[in-house]
C-alpha cells in the first residue's frame, strides 16, 4: 500500500500548480500544433483558464 | 491564520472576485473592442506582453497601476462572511500590491481579446490561482516549509508561469484571428 505523504507532498510542492498549467498548455498545443486539430472552444477555454490561473499564482501574498 | 472552513470560504470569495473583475473587463471589452481594429489589439497585446515580461524578468523598469496597499502580516480568520469578504477583495486584484506584471497581461488579453463570456473565465481562474497558492501552502506540512521551497524555485516558478501565460495568449489570439 502506498504511502499518503509523497502524493501530499507532490500537490502540496510550490511548483505543483506551474506544472499542472504546463501540462494543459503543452496538451493544448500538441492538440492543434503538432496534430493539426482544429482550434475548439474547449481548446480557448483551457488557454484562458491557463491564463487566468497562472496570473492568479505568480501573484504571492497568501494570508 | 487560519480556524474551520474559513479557508474555504476565502477561496471562493477570490474566484467571485476574480469573476467581478471578469465581468468588469468584460463590459470594458465590449465598449472598446469596437473601437479598435483586430491588427490593433493584436499588436497591444504583443508589445505589452514583451514589455511585461521584461518587466517581470528585470530588464525594465517602469510603475506599473496597481492599489499600492498593504495587507495586514497576520490575520485571523473565523466563520464566514469575514473569510468570504476578504477572498473577494483579494480575488478582484485590486486590494493589495502585485507582485508580478502577469495580472496585468491577462487583464489587458481579457479586455481587447476575448469572444464574451471568456473574460469571466479569465477572471475567475484568476481567483482560483491566488487560492491555490494559500491551500497548497496549507496542505505543504509543515507550511512555513512551503515559504522556503518557493522561495529556493521561485525564478524557475515565475518562469514557468510566464511560459503558461504566453502561450495562453498566443492560443487566444490564434483562435480570434
């Protein structure tokens, strides 16, 4: 059984969120740049979330 | 510092506040985006960019608006309308300083960029992402440990972040194009 702590650890990591809004950017342009896919509003729904979401992270001062 | 569900209650009041100021940028867009032509918006938007970038990576030096308050070191947070109250002012961007130029970009892409109701998406991620530093750092055991580990990764963070951002924009201007 595996042990709670490195999945806690993991989400828990600073850089946790950075990489998760990485990932869906890198899955949203391998979708439409590497196959060809055509731009979708789940596509420009995700850009933006990604967008919004990072600007919301990079913006420090949690109580 | 935290008691109850107050944690809760304060991320939701940021993503209404995000969402406040979504909507804002939204109403703004609509009054302006006529005015402008597509090639217009494009070209403000990418000059802004790299000029926010390099801002941010300190290349440039210029003020940037912002409500240049600060926040109190310690509050304590108890039950709900206080938690809730507090996340709203939070999540609209404008109660406190900002300590990176992105809010700035994604403010301008929401305002002259989107098709409708993506500038209240914009705004509530936007929201969302300044709750998800508060709860990873309170999830982070110990979570004074998480002030640290931020603080040896930030720049490649802040990078990271910049990468999302850019490539987000470039996407939307892509698909309005």
């Amino acid at each position: 059984m595996t042990s709670p702590v490195p999945l806690r650890a993991a989400v828990s990591h600073p850089a946790a969120v950075p990489v998760a809004l990485l990932a869906v950017v890198a899955a949203v342009a391998t979708s439409v740049v590497v196959r060809g896919a055509a731009v979708t509003d789940v596509h420009v729904t995700a850009a933006w979330l990604a967008l919004g979401a990072a600007a919301g992270y990079a913006v420090s001062g949690s109580p | 510092m935290w008691r109850g569900g107050a944690r809760w209650w304060f991320s939701a009041g940021e993503v209404i506040g995000g969402a406040l100021t979504g909507l804002v940028a939204l109403l703004l867009g609509a009054v302006l985006r006529p005015l402008l032509p597509r090639p217009v918006t494009l070209a403000v938007v990418a000059v802004a960019a790299v000029l926010l970038a390099a801002h941010d990576a300190g290349r440039l030096s210029f003020r940037l608006p912002q409500n240049a308050r600060q926040v109190p070191q310690l509050v304590v947070f108890d039950g709900r309308s206080g938690p809730l109250q507090f996340g709203v002012e939070m999540g609209t961007g404008l109660r406190t300083y900002m300590t990176s130029a992105l809010p700035h970009l994604a403010l301008l892409t929401a305002l002259l960029l989107p098709l409708g109701w993506q500038a209240l998406v914009v705004g509530a991620a936007f929201g969302a992402g300044r709750a998800a530093m508060a709860l990873t750092r309170l999830v982070h055991q110990p979570p004074e440990g998480w002030d640290s580990t931020y603080a040896t990764r930030e720049q490649p963070i802040r990078a990271a972040l910049w990468v999302v951002a850019l490539a987000a924009v470039l996407l939307v201007a892509v698909a309005g194009s």
